[in-house]
C-alpha cells in the first residue's frame, strides 16, 4: 500500500464540510502550481488512522517509511520513490499519483502483482482516490479518504524532512506537538478516538 494510504474512495466524494459544518477548516483545497511545488521533496510516513479492515492490516507491518515527491506540473503527475521497513525487510517501491486540481484529490491506480503487492497497489486496474489536507504547519500534510463512511473513514499525516537533512534509517523523525495537535484535531472532528492511530517505530 503505497504511503500507508489505503487509497479506496471508488468514486470523487463530498468533501468533509459538506457532512459537516464544524470540519469547515479540514477540507482539502484546489491543488495548484504552488501546491505541487511545495509537496516536492523527501516526507516521512507519521501516523495513520485507517478502519477498513485490510488496509490497517497492512498499515500495522510498517515501522518507517520515507519517500520522494517529484511532481511534473504538466503532466498532472507525482512521482514517488518509497522507502519502508516491513519487519526486518527494507522494501523500495517506485510509482506514480494523478492529480486532479481542481477537487484536491490524489489517485493511484493499481499495477498488477510485486513482490510488496499487499503493501503497494491497489487492486489491478481501479483507480482509488485521496483528498490532500494541507496543515497549517508548512513542514505537514494529510490525506483522508471514505469520509462519507465512518466505517472505513482513513486518516494519516506526513511530515517533512528539512532541505538539509541526510536523514538515514537510523535516525527519528517527528513531528512538533503543534501539527500533531492539528493531526488530533481533525480525528476528532471526524468522531475518530486516539486509540485508533497506527504509529510508526523508528526504534526497530
């Protein structure tokens, strides 16, 4: 599953103000030029919350993940190059995302088997969708996903490496408390309970 996603809204879907109206500050935002430039460059894989079944499966064999963003403003596409370590395995993946502006979704669409396929892809041939929630903090980002479901509702945040780090494996990234405050924040607007959140350990 690529960036501990579970990117599986079938269809463009309304987005979190729309169901309700104390959420009106955590809807995604149409993508721009802009957007796509600040996205580019290395991110590491936070935490998420992800009740569909299968996908938290898969997100709870993840103990880090760092990847890079390298967006092509004209072709609407980012392409990413992904690092996980999946119990004693470091696993690389190379794929790409579509980008669709003006709902400030994400899509991925699934590449038949690999080695990491319950990790990676989406089912072959479907096109599965995230909204892109920008933080208030510049070094921060979320995607959600089902948020007309609250059985399969997926959260997670990113964080970003500074421009200067050489950051390896052997090193933990975090967040301040301020962006994971944010994080909170929009768990809790969408009736989600900190138990729920799968955590990434950088220790192992």
């Amino acid at each position: 599953m690529a960036l501990p996603w579970a990117l599986a809204v079938l269809s463009l879907l309304p987005l979190l103000s729309a169901q309700s109206p104390e959420c009106a500050n955590f809807t995604a935002r149409p993508v721009t030029n802009a957007t796509l430039d600040w996205l580019s460059g290395k991110w590491f894989y936070v935490s998420s919350i992800l009740r569909k079944p299968e996908f938290s499966q898969s997100a709870r064999m993840i103990l880090s993940a760092f990847f890079y963003f390298a967006p092509n403003l004209t072709e609407d596409k980012i392409y990413i190059r992904e690092y996980q370590t999946i119990g004693d395995r470091c696993v690389y993946n190379y794929s790409h995302l579509s980008v669709h502006r003006k709902n400030g979704t994400l899509s991925k669409t699934g590449e038949g088997q690999r080695e990491d396929r319950r990790l990676s892809s989406p089912e072959n041939g479907t096109e599965f969708f995230a909204y892109l929630l920008l933080s208030k903090n510049a070094r921060s980002f979320m995607l959600y996903f089902f948020p007309e479901d609250k059985q399969n509702f997926g959260l997670s945040i990113y964080g970003r490496y500074p421009s200067s780090s050489y950051t390896t494996w052997a090193e933990k990234p975090q967040l301040s408390q301020e962006q994971m405050s944010e994080f909170h924040e929009v768990m809790a607007c969408m009736g989600m309970h900190e138990s729920e959140i799968l955590r990434t350990d950088w220790e192992k």
